[in-house]
C-alpha cells in the first residue's frame, strides 16, 4: 500500500473478491478504478454491490481474491459511526490521530481547532450518546479529517440520517472540503448525494459488483438548491438512473 | 439545590417501598411473637434482638472490621485474578476451551467442603478466610469479563487496525472498555457473596469475626445475638453492594447517558 505511481492517490486493478462460506459470495469481479490527488470519487451502487468491500481491501481489512487495491496513506470512515461510547467527544476526535502516531496533545489542540467547523463548539467533554444523529457522524467524520492521511475513504457517511440533515451536510462538507482539501472515495446509493458531491460518479452494477459507467461532473460548486434543479443536473441524473438499472432492465 | 432535591426524591420513590415493607415485617414478627409467647431461645422479637444489640455493641465492632476486611481483600484479589484471567482466556481460544470446564467444575464444590480443607492448608489467621472469599468471587467475575473481552464490537477493532493499532493497543484502546461493564456485573455478584464467605471461613475456626461471634452465641444459645450478627451481615452485604455500585458509576461516567439511563427519567 505504499509506492503509488505520480498523479494517483487511489488505484484498483482487476479486483476480486469472494468471501468464503456456503454457499461462497462473489462481491467484486474485477474492478478498475483510479482517483487522482484531490479528486472527489463518488462510488455509486445499490445495496449489497460490495461498495463496502472495496473500501475495506483499500483500508487494508480485507485480502482482494484476484487483483490489486492501491492506495496512498487512507483515513477509513466505516458504514457505522463506531464512536466509542466511553470516550467524550474530543476523546473520539482524536482517537484515530492517536493510533495513526499523532502525539495527544497535538491531536488534542487540532480537534479543538475544528470542533466549531465541525458543528461539535461547545460539545467536547459530552458522551456520544448525548449527541443527535448529525452531530455523531459530523464527529465520526471529524476523526477520519484528524487522522494524518491524504485519502479519505467514507462508507454512506449521511446514509443513517433523515433527508434535510443529509443535504444540510452534503453541503456542510464541500464547505470543509474547499478549506482542507483530500482525496475522497465516497460510497453512495444516493443519485443526488453522488451528483452533489463528486468530480467523478464509478457506478457499480449489483452483486457480483463490477463498475459499469464513469461519468464526470462538471457541475460549477458550490453546488445547492440552483445546482440541483438546473437542465445539466437533471440530464446527469437520468443518465445515473440508466446505468443503474443496467443492459438486463431493458430486455 | 434542586438537583439534590431531585435525587432525594428519587431515592425516596427507589427505596421507600423496601423500606416500608420491611418495617411492616419487622412489626408482624414482633406481635406474632409476643402472642403465642414464643421461646426467647428459639425465635425472638426484634425487641429482643435490639436490647441483644445494645449489649454487644462494644464488641461487635471488632468482629465488623476483622470480617469486612476479610471480604474486601479477599474480593480485591479476585477482582484482579478474575480480570487478569479473564485476559488470557480471551485471548488464547486453545486456553479457554482447556481451562473454562475446569472452572465450571469447581464452582460446584460446594464451599463448606472447601473452608475447613482451607484452614487446615493455610491456618487460623486472615489468610485461609481472604482465600475462600477470593475462590468465590474469581467465577463470576472471569466469566463476565471472558464474555465482555468476546464481544467487543469486531468492526471497532478493525477501525483501530486500520488506523495502524497494534495488538497492545486494542487490547487497551478498544477490548479492556468494551469489557469494563461485563467485569462490574461480575464484580457485583462477588461483593454480594463476599460477605457471606468470609462469615463461613471463619466459622471453621478464628479468633475474630461475626463468624466467630455467630458460633460463640450458638453455644450459650443466645439467638437473640445470632439474630444481631445476621443482620449485622446483612447491612455489611448491601454496604459492599452499594460500593461496588458506587466505583461501577465513577469508573464508566457514560453510562449514565445511554439510552434509557437515568438521564431520560428524570
Ligand atoms: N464478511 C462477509 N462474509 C460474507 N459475505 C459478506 C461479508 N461482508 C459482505 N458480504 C456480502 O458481500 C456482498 C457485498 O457486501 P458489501 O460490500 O457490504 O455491499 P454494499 O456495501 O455495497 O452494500 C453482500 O452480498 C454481502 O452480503
Ligand atoms: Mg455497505
């Protein structure tokens, strides 16, 4: 996972990936995707495509069948939020920082920092299970940003949220993002999430998952209310739909 | 101000059926006793055994600490032997199968069998009584805290990994805190039965303890004395309860504020 060619910050190979057991779960049959240096990916898919899988063989977590999964040093924000529950918040801001070798106080001092863009001002020594829904993934996002990595890898990190707190935050993190510019893969099954968010939508066909399209957004940002009822947006949208539903729906 | 006035009310609502319940028992005891006039020697009123109280209260002091020392050493020692076996067991699968039957097996020798073995193995002093308390309180709490270690969330333990924890550091990070509630539960069946063995060690034989005092009192059949001793060790048993209880709340403060804790009654 180290020596990456110039120019990219993510690179899949051929990737397989079956999961033994009875009966064996083909979740990804050769996969090619490469993300440059702070580009916005957008993985697009239904459920159960091995969206997650491929995120894990790039966070290392999983051992690809056939195939490689390349990537540059990756900050991984799982489906769950997997905040720890006897940490407070500036506890879990920092506790992949630490990990990942960054000194506490250090960690300490650049939570702090961005507790307020984080929406967490005010919050530091709360329990996660005193935080509104928003508010957990804003701080399991805050401990991804936190970790010293250049790629960010997040699973539906708004999918567990109602829709005005998921475009509330869609918005909230292209603010982030044009501050502290990453590397992002981020999962999906969200059309509009995808269009709001990517330079570039991987769609992915259902299990075994494979990547059908490719489509470049070009979409002016920030992108908001305008962005999301103008005709480039509307045509994006329907040509997403079209490689979702894929050659098989038509016959 | 009102917080503390909020918390006596909710004591008062907790505890006051109990209490109230207990008084009626206790007033129950004492009429029934005094009509149909029952033998002193064989039950007495708890106006006797009040007036047994005052009697006995320059002594029994002593037999308190001897005991409560007993079981608080013996349940510290099994807190740590517990939790660190717990650790291995959790960690060597091999080891757990091996060793977990043995350890169901023991706890089926029954403890007055094991008392006297004790004292005859390690003497009359303080020792063989920690020993019996410690051998009782050990289960409950490797198997809680076994259990606990076991079903730390495995996705969290991959997030650690993935971060680049090492084996040290989930262990310390990740599994000793997800553990930290199972061990409490563990530890607060121990504390309720500490007590009570340290009372039956000292039975086989001792120079000081409410054991000691229960048997002396038995052969000058003063039951009204065994009756203060029993509820002596009674009060001793939910003291222990509620400080296991206490350290429970300061060593896990988040549990307060999961869902359906006390945060939401109030
Ligand atoms: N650990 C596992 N063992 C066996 N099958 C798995 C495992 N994880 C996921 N799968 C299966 O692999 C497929 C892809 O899963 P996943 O990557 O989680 O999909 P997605 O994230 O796109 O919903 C699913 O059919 C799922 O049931
Ligand atoms: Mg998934």
């Amino acid at each position: 996972m180290s020596s990456m060619p110039d120019g990219r910050a993510i690179e899949v190979r051929g990737l397989s990936l079956t999961y033994a057991g009875r009966p064996p779960v083909v979740a990804l049959d050769g996969v090619d995707l490469v993300v440059a240096p702070g580009e916005f990916a957008v993985l697009l898919g239904p459920s159960g495509c091995g969206k997650s899988t491929l995120l894990r063989a790039l966070a290392g977590l999983v051992r690809p069948t056939a195939g490689e999964a390349l990537a540059s040093s990756v900050a991984y924000m799982p489906q769950r939020d997997l905040l720890l529950p006897w940490r407070r918040v500036l506890g879990n801001a920092t506790f992949a920082a630490e990990l990942a070798g960054v000194p506490p106080a250090e960690a300490r001092g650049r939570a702090r920092a961005l507790l307020g863009r984080f929406g967490l001002e005010g919050f530091e020594r709360a329990w996660p299970a005193q935080l509104s829904g928003g508010m957990r993934q804003r701080l399991a996002l805050l401990r991804t940003f936190l970790a010293p990595r250049d790629t960010l890898l997040l699973d539906e990190p708004f999918g567990a949220l109602d829709a005005i707190t998921r475009r509330e935050m869609q918005g909230w993190l292209q603010g982030v993002l044009a501050e502290e510019s990453r590397t992002v893969l981020l999962v999906t099954h969200d059309i509009e999430e995808a269009l709001t968010l990517a330079d570039t939508v991987y769609v992915m066909s259902p299990r075994p998952g494979r990547i059908v399209d490719r489509v470049e957004v070009s979409l002016t940002r920030p992108r908001d209310a305008t962005t999301l009822t103008s005709p480039e947006f509307t045509a994006l949208k329907a040509h997403l739909l079209r490689a979702l539903e894929g050659p098989t729906r038509n016959r | 101000m009102s917080r503390a006035l909020l918390l006596l009310r909710r004591a008062a609502r907790d505890y006051a059926p109990a209490a109230l319940l207990l008084v009626a028992l206790v007033v129950v005891w004492e009429v029934v006793v005094r009509a149909l006039d029952v033998a002193p020697y064989l039950v007495p009123a708890p106006s006797r055994i009040a007036r047994a109280f005052m009697e006995v209260r320059g002594t029994l002091p002593g037999h308190l600490r001897t005991t409560t020392s007993e079981a608080a050493v013996g349940l510290a020692l099994s807190a740590i032997l517990g939790a660190a076996c717990a650790a291995l067991l959790a960690w060597s699968t091999p080891l757990r199968r091996a060793v977990y039957p043995l350890l169901v097996i023991s706890q089926n020798v029954p403890l007055v069998v094991i008392a006297p073995l004790v004292v005859v193995w390690f003497g009359f002093g303080m020792l063989p009584k920690v020993l019996v308390v410690t051998l009782m309180g050990f289960f409950p709490i490797v198997v809680a805290t076994t259990d606990g270690l076991l079903r730390a969330d495995r996705e969290l333990i991959e997030l650690a990994r993935s971060y680049g924890a090492g084996r040290w550091q989930v262990l310390r990070g990740v599994l000793v805190p997800s553990a930290v509630p199972s061990f409490f539960a563990g530890l607060q069946i121990s504390a309720a039965y500490a007590v009570l063995g340290a009372v039956i060690a000292e039975w086989v034989g001792a120079s000081s303890g409410l054991g000691l005092f229960i048997t002396r009192s038995q052969t000058a059949f003063r039951v009204d004395r065994v009756f203060v001793a029993v509820a002596v060790i009674a009060a001793l048993s939910i003291a222990s309860f509620a400080a296991v209880h206490l350290a429970a709340r300061l060593a896990m403060p988040w549990q307060h504020f999961v869902r359906g804790g006390v945060q939401e009654e109030v």
